[in-house]
C-alpha cells in the first residue's frame, strides 16, 4: 500500500498539501480518452457527505489527489481540508478526521451521473 507523505506548508498554519508535484491534467492522452481507453478524468468528481446528508464536493486539488490514488488502486490517501490532515479510506469509501476519528461517507462519480 503506497502512503502519499505531506509536509506543512507553514508551520504557523499547519496547512497541509503534498510533497509532490500533482498534474490537474490526466496522464492519458486526448486519443486515448476520445477513444474510450481510459476515463476522462475532467468528468470525475469527488464528494463527501456532510452531517445534514447533503454531498459536498472537493476541491480541484482535493480532487487530483484523490483521483490519482483510486487510479494507482492505492488504499488511503491523505487531503488538507481548511488546514487539517484528513484520511481518506479508499476501499471502505470514507474521509476521517486523525484527531476526533469522525468518519464521512465519500463517493467518487462521473459528472453526468446525477448525485445522490
């Protein structure tokens, strides 16, 4: 299982964001995705369930890095959200807090599906 490593953007704010360069752009050509090899990335989102059960979607970045764990069939992969470190789980499909241990729902979908 690969752990992606983050580091602080500043230590004042605790802000975390990886250690690595990540491509908001598929790794996959155009060809390939006009022919239907791979998936079109630009058409993937990512959501989380918020406690009044309404989806809320992740950021562009958010949604990089989650989007290429699931591709790399990584098990968890690690987000900054509003400065903290979240945990995102996905085989059991769950974003959790380190520090309370909350766990939200997530879900990844094609942005032609409608949400649920």
């Amino acid at each position: 299982t690969k752990k992606r490593n983050l580091a602080p953007v500043a230590a004042s704010t605790a802000i975390y964001e990886p250690t690595v360069d990540l491509p908001l752009e598929t790794k996959h050509s155009k060809a390939e995705v006009q022919a239907g090899k791979v998936e079109d990335q630009s058409k993937i989102n990512w959501f989380w369930k918020n406690d009044n059960g309404v989806w809320q979607a992740y950021d562009d970045l958010q949604t990089a890095v989650l989007e290429e764990a699931w591709e790399e069939k990584e098990d968890t992969c690690q987000i900054g959200i509003a400065g903290l470190r979240y945990i995102i789980d996905l085989k059991k499909m769950h974003q959790i807090n380190p520090q309370t241990k909350t766990r939200r729902r997530v879900k990844r979908q094609k942005s032609d599906e409608g949400r649920t």
